[in-house]
C-alpha cells in the first residue's frame, strides 16, 4: 500500500475495492459482484448515516432555480 494511503488510514479493504474500480475503469471490465456488493453495502451505510444526521436535504433544486433565476414567460 502506498504510504500517502497508510497516513492517512484507509482501511485496507477500501483500498482494495478502490485498486479493483480503478483498475476496471482503466480495461473496461466489470466489476466482480463480490465487489459491487461491498461498495453498494459502504455507500448505502453512508446515505443512512447521512438521513439519520441531517435528515432528507433538498438543496438541489432549489439552489438551481436561484442561480438561473426566472424562466421568460412563453
């Protein structure tokens, strides 16, 4: 493992999964399931934990309607 990796403590099963996403993207093959399902698994972990802190965050829209502002009339 990479020292910049190690200092900044990565668990070594993420650094795995990110080595095989990675290495994938670069040849174009898919994913082994066993990986997909560990990552999907982290991901949905985080999107939890993120709903249980903050709740449902709906900053999106109205963050694009502001910076467009308003639509011209048809």
């Amino acid at each position: 493992m990479p020292a910049k990796t190690k200092d900044m403590g990565i668990p070594p099963e993420l650094e795995a999964d990110t080595q095989a996403v990675l290495e994938r993207l670069m040849t174009g093959q898919s994913l082994p399931p066993q990986t997909a399902r560990r990552i999907h698994e982290r991901a949905e972990k985080i999107r939890q934990d993120v709903l249980q802190k903050h709740g449902v965050l709906d900053i999106g829209v109205p963050a694009i309607r502001e910076l467009r502002g308003e639509l011209p009339n048809p």
